[in-house]
C-alpha cells in the first residue's frame, strides 16, 4: 500500500505508554499490546503530532541517516502492523 500523501492518525481506542527508550501502545478494544523502540517511538511522535507520512520520513532521513528505501519499507511494514492491531487511522 502506498502511503505517499496520506494522513496517519492514533485510533482512539490506543493508550500509549512511554517504557525506557520505546513505547507500549494499548488497544483498548483488543486488550492487545504493540511495543516500539526507539525509533518507532520517534515515528509514532511524528505521525501523531504532524499526521503525514511525507513529513515523518523527511525528518526521520535526515534525523537517522538511513537510506530512502529501506526507509520507506521499513515505515510501510510499521504502517501495515499498526493498521492490523488497530492502532491507527490511515486516510
């Protein structure tokens, strides 16, 4: 799925959870966790902060100095998993 010009927001059945360097966010309706790490918490910041996947991955290049695909697919692969568990609102 292409994610390119899309708005990404939290569900409001997610309640997250700072815990050491990462974060643990909480489906309410599924009882189910999610943890991220650090940069997975820095993109969730991002994402429910600026709600745009374009804006995410510009400051996550320059902040990460990783390569534009691996990031690309390592962002559509975190999008995907959170979509599953219910945690997001992609539109």
């Amino acid at each position: 799925m292409n994610f390119l010009e899309k708005k990404i927001k939290a569900s409001e059945n997610s309640i997250v959870q700072e815990m050491g360097d990462g974060i643990v966010i909480l489906n309410l309706n599924t009882e189910r966790f999610y943890e991220l790490n650090e940069i997975g918490k820095r993109f969730w910041e991002l994402l429910t902060d600026h709600q745009e996947y374009d804006h995410a991955f510009n400051i996550l290049q320059d902040e990460y100095e990783v390569n534009a695909v691996q990031l690309h697919d390592d962002m559509t692969r975190l999008i995907e998993d959170l979509l599953k568990a219910e945690l997001i609102i992609v539109s």
